[in-house]
C-alpha cells in the first residue's frame, strides 16, 4: 500500500460520508421535488467545479477538444445521475433509494473499464465489490418493511424508484470512468473534473430553473439546497477528483458503497428510524470494503498514474495534476498505468 493510493482511499471516504448526508438533508426540504433538489445540489455545484478550474480550463483547452466525446459522455452522466438518484430516494425511500443506486455502480464501473479500456479485474475488487453489495442489499432487505412512507406503499413506484436506482449507479460509473479517461489522457485534475461537471450543471440549469421555485419559498429550503451544492457536491467532488487520480474509478464507486451505511446511521440517529440486526450485518460487509481494498495489493503496478509528457512532448501537469503517459496503447499499456486492485 503507497501513500498516495492510502490518500485517495482517504479522499474518496470522507466524500461518501459526506454524500451520504444528502438523503437525510433532503428531508428538511420536504415541499422541494427531486427533480429540483437534484438539479440544485449537483448544477450549482458543477458549475462552481468549473468556475475554480477556469484557469486550468484555458491551459487544457485543445486537449478537451480531441477528447470531447469523453466530455459529452461525463457531462451528461452528471446532469442524468441526480435527477436519477433523488427520484429514487423520492419513490422508493432513502435507504432503497441509495442502496441500489450505490450497490450498482462497481459494478457498472468495472464492466466500463473491462470493456472500454479492455483493464482486467482483479480478485481483490471481486471480494470487495461482493462485500459491497452483500452489504447493501442486507441494509435494503433490513429497511424494506420499515414506514417508508407513501412513496413507498405502492410496489409500481418502488419498482420505478429501484429501475431510477440502476440508472443513477450506470450514470455515476460512467462520469467517474469519464474523469478519469481524461486525467489517463493528460488532462490534469482540474480541467478534467470542471470540463465533464461543469457542462452537466449546465445542463442542469433548465431543470432547476423549469422546477426550482419552491426552493425560494422558504428559509428553510434556501439553507437545503445551499449545503447540498456546496458540501457534499462542491467539496465532496474536489475530493473524489482528488482520489481519481490515485485510484482507479472501479476502486473509487466501491469505497462509495460506504455512503448508504452513512445514510442509514444518519435515519437511525437523525430521524429515529430503527435498524434490524440485518442492517448492522450490512453496515459490518461495507465496513470490510474499506478493509479489503486498504490491505489488497496491486495486481500489474501502482494505480497512481504516472508523470510524462503530453501529445505533442509536452510534459503534463495541471495545477499539480499528474498525467498519465499514452505513448503505448491497449491493454499492456493500460496495466502499466494503472492497475485495479
């Protein structure tokens, strides 16, 4: 274990714990839809990832443009991921809701850099993604009879909530998976992660501004929305670029299985729900992922991607991003720069 894989580690924990507030925060908005909670946290706070890296967004300029299609492909995955997530909070209930959307990710992911970067798997990531998911679905199977509430009590809504769920974990693998082509490509942190989330809060800005309005109706919701964009998505998001550079994006979605345990503990501590024996048996399976991919070894080299030089011989470095060489292609020279634990 490097150091610099053990802080991304880090980096990608403290960001599902705080992701995995958002659940309970939205609840202290109760009058806002998902649709504009969604659009709120996750458009304000692209556009904010942007703002910072505007600088960096100028340096990298024509290398975005080769890699646009990348772009195209996070940006709108961002804009898709939280109108998917808090519809699915909002139809099946909050522990489903982030379960499955969390639960599905590493897999989606490891299935992106399988097929797309033709990156083998390692063992090490089966156990821990199967710990995972193991995990979440004993939290789901542990909360599934506990008052939901209304958008619950209807099997069609919780069915659609779980489908949204699907849709949210592909959509956060493949901007994760999106990132983290870019950074592969030379592009450094900073321009990679305000290009793709800076495009999809543009996206985002019609919605909010079709569905935002009962955000300014009260105090209350103003506060909701304001720590949603600048905690858990503005800050949480500096750091899970952080962590992308030091580890790989299917490492990364399943350190984030973390984040429904947090949002469980937070029902059971916050609003006074009750967590059966099943639900502390998932929260020990999530806790043994950190574990596993803490203590596992890589399997065809570090996972931090390597400085040299840019297309054209330039050396890359962006705002101290480290880039990632490309002089090889397929799948030896993906081995080499970064491997999956």
């Amino acid at each position: 274990m490097n150091n610099g894989r053990l802080a991304g580690l880090a980096a990608i924990t403290v960001t599902s714990l705080l992701w995995g507030t958002t659940g309970t925060a939205a609840t202290f908005a109760p009058a806002v839809g998902p649709l504009a909670i969604g659009a709120a946290a996750l458009g304000v706070g692209g556009l904010l990832q942007a703002a910072i890296a505007l600088p960096a967004l100028r340096a990298a300029q024509s290398l975005l443009v080769r890699q646009r299609r990348t772009v195209v492909l996070g940006a709108v995955a961002v804009a898709v991921y939280p109108l998917a997530f808090y519809s699915s909070m909002h139809l099946a209930g909050v522990a489903i809701g982030s379960v499955v959307s969390l639960a599905s990710a590493p897999l989606a992911s490891g299935l992106l850099e399988l097929f797309l970067d033709r990156r083998p798997l390692s063992r090490w990531w089966a156990v821990a993604a199967a710990l995972g998911v193991v995990g979440s679905v004993l939290l789901c199977a542990s909360r599934i009879d506990a008052p939901l509430g209304s958008a619950a009590e209807s099997t069609a809504r919780t069915l659609a909530g779980i489908l949204l769920g699907l849709v949210a974990g592909l959509a956060y693998a493949a901007y994760s998976w999106a990132v983290h082509r870019l950074m592969d490509r030379g592009i450094g942190r900073a321009a990679s992660m305000g290009a793709v989330f800076g495009a999809g809060g543009a996206l985002l800005m019609p919605v909010l501004l079709l569905t935002g309005a009962p955000i300014l109706a009260t105090g209350g919701s103003v506060l909701v929305a304001a720590y949603m964009a600048l905690v858990p998505m503005f800050l949480g998001y500096l750091l899970f670029g952080f962590g992308l550079t030091r580890v790989a994006p299917s490492t990364a979605t399943t350190v984030t299985l973390t984040e429904p345990a947090v949002a469980t503990l937070l029902a059971v501590v916050v609003v006074g729900e009750e967590l059966a024996p099943l639900g502390w048996a998932g929260l020990l399976c999530i806790s043994l992922v950190l574990v596993v991919l803490a203590v596992a070894p890589a399997t065809a080299g570090p996972e931090t991607p390597r400085r040299t030089r840019r297309p054209g011989g330039v050396r890359g470095q962006d705002n101290g991003a480290v880039s990632a060489p490309r002089a090889r292609t397929g799948a030896a020279a993906e081995r080499t720069n970064t491997s999956t634990p």
